[in-house]
C-alpha cells in the first residue's frame, strides 16, 4: 500500500440513504473523471452534475461531482466526491467500477485522515478531532472535538514546545560556555523560569479530575451497598430495562453490571455492584473486591441504604457522593440519615430527583474545567512522562554539572510533548539552538 495507491470508500451511512457520498483520493483521480463522468473532471470545487458511467460504458446513475486539487483537498491529495442516489445497486456499481480500475482500491478504515495527516493537512491530535467528532452523541463531546480538530491542543503543545525550545538552547548555551564569569545565575533563572511554567501548566493540565477524558469516554458512578439493599434494582429504574438480575437472595449480584446513560447532557456509566459484606464463597468475595474497585474508581458513588433492613453504616463517602435510603415503600426498619434521599425502586419514588442529582453532579463537573487539555489516556501518559521529564531536568540544574541531564531532560520532553501530536521531529530543536547561538560562535 503505497501513497501512489488511489482509495475509494463510500463516505456516507449504510444504504438505503438519500444520497450515497463515495469519495476517492489519489492520482488516479484525473483518470475518473476522464473515463466515467459524461462531462469530465469539473474545475476545483465546482459542483457538476453529471451522469456516471462504468468501463463498459453502462450508466451507474446521475449524480453531483466534485473535485478537489491537490494539495488543496482534505486528503491533501487529487479527491473527488461523487454525491450518487443512495441505494446499494448504485453504490455497489459505483465501487466497482472504480476499484476495476488499476491503481485504486477500497480505503481501510481512517485512511483518508490518515493521509490527511501524513500530507501534514492534520496533526495527531486533530485527526483525533475527527474520529471524536464522528463518534459524539452529546454536546458536549461534539464541542470538545471540534476544539480539537481546530487545532485546540495543537496551540497548547506548540507553545510548550516553544518555551522547552528556548529553554533547550539556554542550556546548550551554558554547557557551551561553562565557566566565563559569573554566567550561571543569570543564565539558569531564564531557564528555571521556563521549565516552572511549563511544568505549572502540565500540573494543572493532569490535574483535571479527567474531566476531558469523562466528557469523551463517559463519566463514572457506582452504587455501592450491602448485600439486599436494592442496588441492582436501582440501577434497572436508572436503565429502565431489566439489566442486573434482582431476587431476594443475599448475594446475588458478582460481577459489575454497567449501563450507559446520559444525564446532565452528559454520558454516564452506571456501575451495579456486588453488596459488600464479609464472605466465604470465593465467587462473591471476588465480587466485593470488584465492587470495591469500581466503588474507589468512580466519580461519584450513590450508597445504597436498606431501609427495610438494619445496615451497617455505609462505606468511605466523598463530598460528592450520594447517599440514598432505599425500600422507603416498605416499613421502615431504620431512620434514614440526614441527606439520605428517600427512594424506592419498586414504587419509583425518589428517582427523578436520584437521576437530577446524578444530572446536577456530571454537568457541573464537566464544567468545572473550562477547556480541557487532556482528552484520551494517551494524552495523559505522554504529559505525565514529559512532566517527570522536566522535573528532573529542574533538579539537575539546581546541580552544578547538571547542564548535560537537564539538556537530555528536557530532549526528552520535548519528544513525549511532540508524539501526542504526532510530531517528533528534532529539526525544530536544532533550528531554535542555531537561532538563539549566534553570538560569535
Ligand atoms: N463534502 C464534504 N463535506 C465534508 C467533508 C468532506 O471531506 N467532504 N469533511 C471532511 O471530513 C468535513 C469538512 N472538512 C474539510 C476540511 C478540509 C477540506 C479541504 O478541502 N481543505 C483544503 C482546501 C481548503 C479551502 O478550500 O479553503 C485544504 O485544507 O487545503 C474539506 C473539508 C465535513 N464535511
Ligand atoms: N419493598 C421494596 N423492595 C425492594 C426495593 N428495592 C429492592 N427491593 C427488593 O429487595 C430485594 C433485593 O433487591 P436487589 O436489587 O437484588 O438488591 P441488591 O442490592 O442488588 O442485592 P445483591 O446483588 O445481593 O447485593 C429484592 O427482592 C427486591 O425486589 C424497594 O424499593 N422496595
Ligand atoms: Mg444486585
């Protein structure tokens, strides 16, 4: 699969549609539109309509074309859209014909962003941009992924390279010159001065919450609670289907039963655990060390009183957590604690205040960090090892001889900030020593 192959995919949903997009990018393109488009190739970015016509000169179907010249196209390469009658003959004609043709087959998945990246039209993090976009299903994740594919992170990653740059041809400059006079002082503190604020900004980038990466993937709740308490039931009036097995037996939830909802504008993944008690079958315990797990994992735990039941007193709450008294229907074998919210998952009370509280939680959370630097694990893993990074490169300046590790630090750094957005290249580095050198040298 070289570059010089020509791709085609259709670019629209599954048939039958209104109208099926193909589209094709590559050299082959020029090609096309001379052999199967009754009126030629039309001029860039101009919409013809045109009849279509296979090899064998049979008609395909009536459609809009419209082409793209490179370098001035999505792909950055030769494209050409093809707006045909969405019906699967026509597509299937379609793609036919055009992969008859020597030189161009059907895309693999990404392909054309993919191009669009190595043409330099995308970096990593826009390409991202794309794939989030395509794949969001609330606001929220369309909004945060079209920040990304406008180049968001980009800006963010730039300027830090910018400043780890400068601060690179600093200390090249005092390994150059290590003992002219009183040079250190003066020469460290513009360099310490750079790394602090990168490193602050990283520090407040990692320190998040994950907001980004729940806004994306889906924010995170567990009901925790003793065995019988109702938690499966609670989690089955959240789904509103019968999604956790609920009987009267103690114990009957192991494994972690997770349902996709969205609250607040927001995606959330409710976790059904396994009641937390102590426990000789080996299956169960396995159940509550999960239940623990997920329980220390989540944004958000929604303990589960049983109101019918003398319970222990629930597990570490955080501020955030919500504490519900449940089987308020049944007579009650307790007195609910403060702030418990009365529910029943058999009457339905209480829940639409449980879902707005879950709602009010998951909104002001994705809110509480204005435009998140961090959107995927990757992301993360990447600033938290340049973070180390420069760290080190701050504690080996504060050493005499520490120009050449705090340099290699900061190389370092510089090259886990550069693959998040897919660009390790040390030409920029190079050229910023160079810029910054000529003081006689
Ligand atoms: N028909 C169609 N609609 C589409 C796309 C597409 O490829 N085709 N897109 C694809 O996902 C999105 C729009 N994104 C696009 C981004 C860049 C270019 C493009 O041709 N860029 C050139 C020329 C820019 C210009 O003329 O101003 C370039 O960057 O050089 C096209 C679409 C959504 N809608
Ligand atoms: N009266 C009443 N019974 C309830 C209520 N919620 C649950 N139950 C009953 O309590 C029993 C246990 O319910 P589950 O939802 O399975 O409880 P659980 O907390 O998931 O239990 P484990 O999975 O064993 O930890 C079942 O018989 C339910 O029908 C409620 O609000 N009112
Ligand atoms: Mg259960």
């Amino acid at each position: 699969m070289g570059a010089q192959d020509t791709i085609c995919a259709l670019a629209s949903g599954p048939p039958p549609s209104a109208i099926a997009i193909i589209r094709i990018s590559g050299p082959a393109v020029a090609e096309v539109g001379k052999r199967f488009l009754a009126s030629g190739l039309p001029e860039p970015k101009r919409a013809s309509l045109t009849y279509i016509y296979d090899a064998s000169g049979e008609l395909i179907d009536q459609g809009i074309a419209l082409h793209a010249r490179a370098p001035h196209s999505y792909t950055g390469e030769d494209t050409l859209e093809l707006y045909l009658h969405g019906g699967p003959a026509v597509i299937d004609h379609a793609l036919r014909a055009l992969t008859s043709v020597s030189g161009i087959r059907l895309a693999e998945p990404g392909e054309f962003t993919r191009r669009a990246f190595e043409n330099g039209k995308l970096d990593l993090t826009e390409a991202e941009g794309v794939a989030d976009i395509i794949e969001a299903e609330t606001t929220a994740q369309k909004s945060q992924a079209l920040r990304q594919l406008g180049g968001g992170l980009t800006e963010i990653y730039d300027t830090w390279r910018e400043e780890l740059t400068g601060a690179l041809a600093l200390i090249e400059v005092m390994i150059d010159f290590p003992d002219e006079g009183d040079v250190p002082e003066d020469t460290v503190r513009p360099i310490l001065e750079r790394l602090a604020k990168v490193i602050a900004e990283i520090e407040t980038g990692l320190g998040d919450r994950g907001v980004g990466e729940r806004i994306r993937d889906g924010f995170r709740i567990a009901i925790v609670g003793p065995p019988n308490a109702g938690k499966s039931s609670i989690l089955n009036r959240l789904a509103r289907r019968e999604a956790a097995i609920v009987t009267d037996i103690a114990g009957t939830t192991r494994d972690i039963v997770e349902v996709r909802i969205i609250l607040g504008g927001q995606v959330v993944w409710i976790a059904d655990t396994a009641g937390l008690r102590e426990t000789e079958d080996v299956v169960e315990a396995e159940g509550v060390r999960r239940a623990r797990r997920a329980a220390a994992e989540a944004d958000l735990r929604i303990h589960v009183i049983d109101g019918a039941a003398p319970s222990p007193p629930p597990g570490p709450i955080e501020a955030q957590d919500i504490v519900i008294f449940n089987k308020a229907d049944a007579r009650p074998a307790i007195l609910p604690p403060d702030g418990a919210l009365p529910v029943s998952a058999v009457t339905g009370e209480g829940i639409d205040t449980l879902e707005s509280w879950i709602a009010g939680f998951v909104s002001q959370r994705a809110a509480s960090v204005e435009a998140p630097v961090i959107t995927r694990a990757r992301h993360r893993e990447k600033l938290a090892a340049g973070l180390a990074s420069l760290v080190s490169a701050r504690e080996a300046l504060a050493q005499d001889i520490g120009a050449e590790l705090a340099a290699e630090d900061v190389r370092m750094a510089l090259r886990q900030l550069s693959s998040v957005i897919g660009k390790v290249d040390v030409e920029d580095v190079l050229g910023a020593v160079f810029s910054k050198f000529c003081i006689g040298k």
